[in-house]
C-alpha cells in the first residue's frame, strides 16, 4: 500500500511540522546535529504522513555545484528518512519517485550525499556514484574533499557531465557534501 505523501515547503509546514519534522529526524539517524537540520530546510519537503507526526520525510533544496566552469543548478536532496518503525516496506522508494520529479522537473542536476547503508538505494534507482574529483568553495578558496569520494551521487538531467572534471560544491557548514 503507498503512503499518502505531500510535497510542502519549509514555510507551510509551520512550527509543529518542524518539530515533528526533527523529531522523525532524530530518530532515524544516530547523528542529526543542527547543521544537518540547517541543511534541509529552505526548499521542497515530501511529507509521509501528518506534518506534526511525520513517519517518512525527504527534502530538496536549491545549491548550486560548478561542473566545467558553469554553475549548475542542482536539487541537492537532504534528510531522506523513514521512521525505524516502518522501515523495510518500500517507503524510502516511494519519497524517492516524488523526490526524482522534482529535480528532473526544475533543475540542471541532481546530486546527494548517500551514507554508506543508504547507497544501494539510490544506485538502484538510477543515481551514479561520482568518480572524478570533489571540492568545496570554502572561505579559504576551493578546497579538495578527497573524503567524500564515493559518497557523492548524481542524478544528470540536462547537464553535460564530464567525469575528468571535478564538481565543486558551495559552501555551508556541516558537511559540505
């Protein structure tokens, strides 16, 4: 049976969605700090179940990432999540088919930062593992972020993609990727 999901922004879901919002965050992931909660809000959340009590959650917000001297624009996706206790039933699938129209539907690229666990999902479902180089913007210029490789995937929509060339992203703080 497929969730009833909603696509909301960050402002429509109001001070008790985002409480519900966080606390589904935390917990499904052991290590949600306030930088990874300042990385998913801003942009487009699909909601599984009431914005208050949330039990799948995954968002995509506007970044852009330099590839071959353009700046593309790119629905980076955050905080895909599903409650522990419905977890294993297809839900991370179903947040994923909603996530994927949005960013073939409004931007250059898609890309994210896959845990480990998580990878096989997004491989699966059509997402490829960034192989060429990683960086930053950072306050100290472009930096190499050697550690992310592997980690890094890519949705291409219309933007030529070249594997040699390296995808910098811009700079938050946190994770960069």
């Amino acid at each position: 049976m497929r969730a009833e999901l909603r696509v909301l922004s960050t402002a429509d879901l109001g001070k008790d969605g985002l409480r519900g919002l966080r606390g589904l965050l935390d917990a499904a992931f052991d290590d949600f700090d306030d930088s990874s909660w300042d990385h998913a809000l801003g942009g487009l959340h699909v909601v599984a179940g009431p914005p208050d009590a949330p039990f799948g959650h995954a968002a995509v917000v506007l970044r852009r990432v330099l590839h071959g001297g353009v700046a593309l624009r790119t629905g980076y996706v955050e905080a895909v999540a599903v409650h522990p206790s419905r977890q294993g039933g297809g839900l991370g699938g179903e947040l994923m088919d909603v996530v994927e129209g949005l960013v073939r539907g409004g931007y250059r690229l898609g890309a994210l930062g896959a845990a480990e666990r998580a990878a096989p999902l997004y491989r699966r479902r059509g997402w490829h593992v960034w192989h060429g180089p990683l960086a930053a913007i950072t306050p100290d210029g472009v930096v190499g972020t050697p550690d992310e490789a592997g980690s890094v995937h890519v949705l291409p929509v219309d933007a030529p993609l070249d594997p040699a060339a390296p995808l910098v992203c811009d700079w938050r703080d946190g994770e960069l990727w």
